[in-house]
C-alpha cells in the first residue's frame, strides 16, 4: 500500500487536534485510518505534507446544560385568550 505525508486535523467535543502522519495515499482510506486509530475523535481535514509544527489550532468550548422540559400547552397567566392578539379590545 502506498503511503504519503499527512498533516492532520481533528475535533472532538470542541477540541481540536492537529499531528502527521504517513497514511494510505487515498484520503477517503486515509481517513478511516485515522478515526479507527483515534476513537471518539473525527477527522475534517487532511493536508497533504508536514505542517503540524508550525499550525496551531483552536478548540471551542464544550459545554452540556441539563436538558429543560417545556409544555407548549402551559399558558401562563395574563396570556391573551386564544384567537385575540395581545394589546387588542
């Protein structure tokens, strides 16, 4: 199987990572490759070539808020009768 140099970049959960890498000369194989080697982290981008040493990357940050339960049938007090616009004799 053929190889080539490959800078490559990564996320999971708003993490991003960038390494290199020789992989298989097809991305798609490349790509797979990677993921499988790599668990819980997606690959976006393969650059062909060493550039991992002067790249830098930029993660966003992650955060998971509790689920919030809304009853869209709830009308709360004070709401205008159904059919009549607010703010309407």
């Amino acid at each position: 199987m053929a190889t080539r140099p490959y800078t490559v970049i990564m996320v999971s959960y708003g993490n991003t990572l960038s390494c290199q890498g020789n992989y298989s000369y097809e991305p798609a194989r490349a790509c797979k490759e990677i993921e499988a080697a790599n668990p819980g982290w997606r690959v976006v981008a393969l650059v062909p070539g060493l550039h991992a040493s002067g790249m830098h990357t930029f993660g966003r940050p992650y955060t998971a808020s509790e689920q919030q339960q809304v009853d869209v049938w709830d009308i709360p007090a004070g709401a205008p009768p159904a059919g009549k616009a607010p703010n309407c004799s």
